[in-house]
C-alpha cells in the first residue's frame, strides 16, 4: 500500500517527506505534504495511471473479493485500491479551498508512540518547510469520528474545519 500512498511523494514532493526515529533506530512515523497541491496532482497523474494498471479495480462484497487475485490484496487494501486508483473523480481539478489552502500533508505515527509528542515535532518540521517554500496555507483530511486527531490539530496548531466530506473533515490552516 506505500505505493499508493507514499510512492507519489517520494517520486514527486521528496522536500516535504520527512520520517522519523526514536534514537535508537526504530521508525516513530513521517509526514509528507506537497507545497501546490493542485500542481502535485497533475504532475503524479501519470503515477497514479501506472499504479490503477497494477492494481485493477476488483469487485468487493460482503467480506470476499469477486474475481479474486491470488496472491494479491487483502480485503480492505483492495477497497482502499477501488477508492484511490479507480475513482471517477477528477483529482487535477482545484478543489474550493486549494486557492487559500494550497498545501497540504499527511501524517502517521505508529500507535505505540502516539500522544508522546512526536506528532508536534513532525508537524512542526513540515509547516516549517511548507512556510520556507512560500505556503501560504495548508490543508489535511481527516476521518469524521476521529475526535482525538481533531483536537490534536486545532488545539496544538490552530487548524480550523474548511469542510465537511462523507466520513470526513478538511482542516486548513493559513501560514
């Protein structure tokens, strides 16, 4: 699955990918973020093109997998798949908030070293990066029922909800 959540960022925002560590070598988690999102998605279309031909769009229902690949998927990676690679939606089209959020990341953190504070140090790390390269804001998506992760983003940095999306929120922040 890194490919197809990583692999876009490694290929084409390398500058805004940081990871990192615990001090004796064992991965905490990392941040990627784009500076133009709009542009990012143009520009990895191709990427994104490459991965729909590896992973073909397979039907899903209740728990199993029609027309199954052996050795492939598992049943919630191929949903995540049919989600991201084979959506009808027009991602190198603007989005409503992308003029004044133009940036935006992603963050993850193993659960073991969440509420440690790593997250601030890796958030701080990219707003940094993202200011350095002229961001003027930046925006990240959510899931709805995540209470926790809402507080972490509006109460340590001042994210604000932009939008509200089926089982998620957009938080924006201008820099």
């Amino acid at each position: 699955m890194g490919s197809i959540y990583v692999g876009p960022y490694l290929s084409h925002a390398i500058e805004y990918a940081f990871a990192l560590d615990d001090g004796c070598g064992e991965g905490v988690g990392y941040t990627l973020g784009v500076l133009d999102t709009t542009e990012f998605l143009r520009t990895s279309e191709g990427y994104r093109n490459s991965l729909a031909a590896k992973y073909p769009y397979r039907a899903v229902c209740d728990g199993c997998i029609v027309d199954s690949n052996p050795g492939g998927l598992l049943l919630h990676e191929q949903e995540l798949v049919n989600k991201e690679m084979h959506s009808t939606v027009d991602l190198t089209q603007p989005h409503k908030y992308h003029n004044t959020y133009p940036s935006h990341l992603h963050i993850d953190i193993k659960k073991r070293y969440q509420g440690k504070g790593y997250g601030v140090v890796l958030i701080n790390r990219q707003l940094g990066a993202l200011r350095a390269g002229g961001s003027k804001g930046v925006h990240l998506i959510q899931a709805a029922d995540n209470g926790r992760a809402l507080h972490f983003y509006t109460t340590k940095f001042g994210f604000e909800i932009i939008d509200r999306l089926p089982g998620e929120l957009v938080l924006g922040l201008k820099l």
